[in-house]
C-alpha cells in the first residue's frame, strides 16, 4: 500500500484562481485520483493552505473543501485541517480544544500544512503544540528561514527552535517539511544556503541525525523537491531513512499541472527497495504504516 502524506486539490468551482494566479490548469480531486491510479497511490492526505500567506495565491482548497472532498471519496482520502495560531480562537479559553475536537468529529486527522509565519516557538504555536499533542492529531510543517519573504513557521540554521518546541512537547508528533527542514540533513552545507537547493555530495552528518537521535516526536515529512533533493545528493540518503523509517512518511506535495511529471520521490523510494538500499520493512513503514499508526 501506499499512502501519500501530503498533496492540495485547487478550487474546483474557481478554477479562474488556478489559471489567473499561476498560469495553469485546476488541478482537483478528480485529477488527483487520475494520478494517484497511474502512479499506484491508493490513498492522498489532502492539506488545506488557509493562511493569508497562501490564500488564493495558490487557489489550494481550504477545510471545508478538504473534508467534502475525503467524504465524496472516503476510500482514497484523508482530511488535515488548518488551524491558524494567529486566529481569534487562539486567545479564548478552550477555543482550541473546541475547534480540533469539531474537526475530528468531521473526520480530520491531522493538522496542516502549516504556513504561518511566526517564529517555531511564538507563544501561539505553542498552545496549538500542546493542544494538538492533547488530542493525538500529528502536525505538518512548512518551514522559512529567517528573513525569507515566503511563507512557514519561521526557524533558523540549525532548527533551534523546532527543537525547543519538540522538546517543550513530547506528547505532540511534529511532520518536518520543505528545504528550510531537509536541507538539515547536509551536515556540510552552509548555514547562508540551507533554505536554498543545493546540488553535489555531503558526507558529514546533518543536524537532522541529532534531532531526530533525540527526540522521538520528531518525523519527517518527505515530500516535494526539497526531501528528494536532500535524501539523493547525500550519499547517507538511504542510511537515514533506513535508521529513521519508523518516523518518515511518503509523500509528494502535488498540486501543479494535470500533467505534470511523476515526482521524483516515488521511484526513488521503489529504487531503495529494488536496489537493497532500503529493507521492506522500512519501505512499508515509510509508503502507508507509519501514517497508519499516528492517525489510528
């Protein structure tokens, strides 16, 4: 089985958003399944972006899209909900536990993609941490850099502050994505071009091996360039998904074109397994048990 942790569905009744913003093709549920049945995927988790960082500029679907999506085709999707930290809900009592406790009942199991920008360790994302590790919904993150005009939890060379907060929060699963987040696993790379894509070979140990040593809330989220580019040009890729597979979820991050190639992600997981490089028990783990376990 596989089972992809991350993908967007764009506006289905607006696709104007898709081809006037991004100059593309809507890219829906129903081209989802499309690509999902020509790639062997048999279930997509489907991320809302409801940040203002995101919204519209992507013409990503929100929550309630989300979920009616995943109940039309209850069998090939599973809803996340967005919950952002800077919401009015956020300063009232209980208003968190409220609102994580309705989107369960809608059939959510986890929370994101996270993209507001704020730094990793605001006071208001650490109320949204402890109440998501109350309520056993894992949580994935985008993460920024410093500086950086784009969107995510903002965090500096080195993730300090994720560590502080994974620390802070042992009871909540923390889903690291995007090159702020893998680029850690390039212990040589330097710290002005870790939000950046790198090519070449990296033979030290990144910070990601120390975190993820540490603290066993801590997952990776391998989807999008940033994971693949990460994983294949270190030539200690495998060992770390091998070392780390209880903890690391297949995904893709796919939103783009109708068309669009088939991520590199994917074969270069079926080549680990093919080649030996990854042993079965670490490749089902990471393509569908490992999301199995932290959303049952």
């Amino acid at each position: 089985m596989i089972i992809d942790i991350h993908t967007h569905i764009t506006y289905e009744r607006f696709p104007e958003f898709s081809r006037t913003m991004l100059g593309r093709e809507p890219f829906t549920a129903e081209v989802l399944l499309r690509r999902m049945d020509m790639e062997g995927i048999d279930r997509s988790v489907l991320l809302p972006l409801s940040s203002p960082e995101c919204l519209d500029y992507y013409g990503v679907c929100g929550n309630q899209e989300c979920i009616e999506a995943a109940r039309k085709h209850p069998d090939r999707f599973t809803a996340f909900c967005y919950v952002d930290p800077r919401s009015i809900i956020n300063y009232t009592d209980n208003g968190l536990a409220k609102l994580l406790r309705l989107y369960k009942e809608l059939g959510c199991k986890g929370i994101g993609e996270m993209t507001a920008s704020l730094e990793m360790d605001d006071i208001l994302y650490q109320r949204l941490f402890f109440q998501a590790g109350e309520e056993n919904m894992p949580i994935i993150f985008h993460f920024k850099p410093q500086g950086s005009t784009s969107y995510g939890a903002i965090d500096d060379p080195g993730l300090p502050r994720t560590e502080k907060v994974v620390a802070m929060f042992p009871k909540t699963i923390f889903l690291g994505h995007s090159p702020c987040f893998w680029n850690e696993l390039d212990g040589n790379l330097p710290d002005e071009k870790r939000s950046s894509y790198m090519t070449g070979t990296y033979e030290k140990k990144g910070r990601l091996w120390d975190l993820f040593e540490k603290y066993p809330n801590l997952y990776g989220d391998i989807s999008a360039g940033s994971a693949y580019h990460a994983l294949s040009r270190d030539p200690k890729g495998y060992e770390f998904l091998e070392k780390y597979h209880p903890r690391i979820c297949f995904g893709t991050d796919r939103f783009s074109d109708p068309n669009e190639p088939i991520p590199d992600i994917l074969p270069y997981m079926k080549d680990g397994l093919s080649s030996g490089k990854l042993t079965r028990q670490a490749y089902e783990a990471i393509m569908s048990e490992n999301f199995l376990r932290i959303t049952a």
